[in-house]
C-alpha cells in the first residue's frame, strides 16, 4: 500500500517535485516566502528542516545557528524563541516556527529532516497534536534519531532512510536475500539520495530496480539542473528534491507528468 505522502495533489501516483527549502532565487531558504513561492508554482511537496529553541519552540531552520542565513547569530538550541524571533532570513524574513508552516498550508505534504536530538520529542508531539501523520515523511542522515521519533507516535508515517541504512543498501543490496532486505528495510519508505557520495556512484539502475522491488521509493537530491532531471527521470526515479522548482516544473510539463 503507497502511503498517503505519496499522493500528488490530485491524488494520483507520479514524480515526486519537492521544494527543496522552499523556493527562493533570493537565497531565503525555509522561510514562509519560499514556501509560499513553492506552493504557488504549483507543488504539492515541501522539503525542510527543524531545530528546537532552548524553551522547546519547534522550528523551520536548517542550520545549529543563525549565523550563516539570518542577520543575527548564536545556536538555534540555546536561544529562546522570542530571540530568535528578532533574526531575519537574507535580511527580511522571520524564522519560521513549525506551527506556522501547517497552519500556512494545510494541503501541503512536509518532508522532515530532523536535524539535531533536541528536536526529537517536539518533532514528534507535533506531528500528534497537529494530527500529520498522512502529510509527513520523517527522514534524518541518523537513523537513530529518524526511529526516535517514529517510535513515539501512534501511527505509522512515511520515513526516508538515513546514512548508514542507505549504505548498507548500496554495499550489501545485491547480495542479501530480498526477505532478509524486507526486514532491514521494515520502516523505510523511500531512499532520499544523491546521485554519488563521493566516488561511489547511488542512483545507478541497479539501485533503483532493487528499491522498487521492495516497494521503496527513489528521491535523489538536490538536483538542480534540467538535463540532469531528465536523465534521473528516465531512470525511473520517484521525486527529486530541488532548489530550482521552476525549472524542474518546465521539465516535468514537457514530459507530461506535472500536477
């Protein structure tokens, strides 16, 4: 059974266009301007990130501090959320809280990377009280830290495979018996990779038949070019994670395939 996160707008089953951080040519990465861009191009998948303040405000931030994209600076986890209220993204957004960003889009399906271990227990309090579970996938480069968060909700939610799990798929996949793969892979909805870490090429056919066959998806990110959309396309892959939605959504209408 395909998960619900799965679905595009309309319902139905198809590439996968995720906004990776939104959608700014302006460098305002996770703020509620991106989002906004990304939803009205027409995109039904939103890819972000959250922290936790030091008073356990959930937000929608890539990095530990501020310094690099706000006009402010310090650790998101050992500021308060009325300080980090004060910052602005590229100079003129605020830093989006959680809260704000399921309020704000309400049909939009949220793939979360859950960046640190402090956001854990807020993560998953607010995919419960929120009542998301049909609208997120979990994902975290630790494995660890994905599962501690799946296991502290009462339902099962879409969730991506981190580091070390994708690792052992690409080294040990085809020689392991799918049924010992099957219970590897028990919670691991999609693979979201690149097409190479490092010298080891990823997102090869291989790869992808082995994934399908065990009924795991394929987003690789984060793909920004239009001749190389197509050519990941053609081979099958499920979504692609994006900074540049526009052209990814030129790419897709040209092929018949956006919603």
């Amino acid at each position: 059974m395909t998960l619900p996160y799965f679905h595009r707008n309309d319902g139905s089953l198809g590439p996968l266009a995720l906004a990776h951080r939104g959608h700014s040519l302006d460098g305002l990465e996770n703020s509620m301007a991106a989002f906004r861009a990304a939803v009205e191009l027409g995109t039904s998948h939103l890819e972000t990130d959250v922290h936790t303040t030091a008073d356990g405000v959930l937000l929608v931030f890539h990095d530990s501090s501020l310094d690099r994209v706000t006009d402010s600076s310090g650790r998101v986890s050992e500021l308060s959320a009325a300080e980090v209220a004060k910052a602005r993204i590229g100079g003129v957004e605020p830093v989006p809280t959680f809260a704000e960003l399921v309020s704000a889009f309400p049909q939009a399906r949220l793939n979360l990377d859950v960046k640190d271990w402090n956001s854990v227990e807020p993560m998953a309090s607010a995919i419960e009280t929120q009542g998301i579970h049909e609208r997120v996938l979990v994902t975290s480069f630790s494995d660890r830290r994905r599962r501690a968060v799946l296991k502290r909700l009462s339902r099962r939610v879409a969730s991506s495979a981190g580091s070390s799990i994708t690792a052992l798929f690409v080294v040990l996949g085809p020689v392991l018996p799918t049924p010992l793969l099957r219970r590897l892979l028990l919670d691991v909805d999609a693979f979201q990779v690149p097409v190479r870490y490092g010298w080891v090429r990823v997102v090869a056919p291989g790869f992808i038949r082995r994934a399908h066959r065990l009924g795991i998806q394929v987003h690789v990110w984060t793909v920004n070019d239009p001749v190389e959309m197509g050519r990941l396309l053609d081979l099958g892959v499920d979504g692609i994670v994006s900074d540049r939605l526009d052209l990814l959504k030129e790419v897709l209408e040209r092929r018949g395939e956006w919603v």
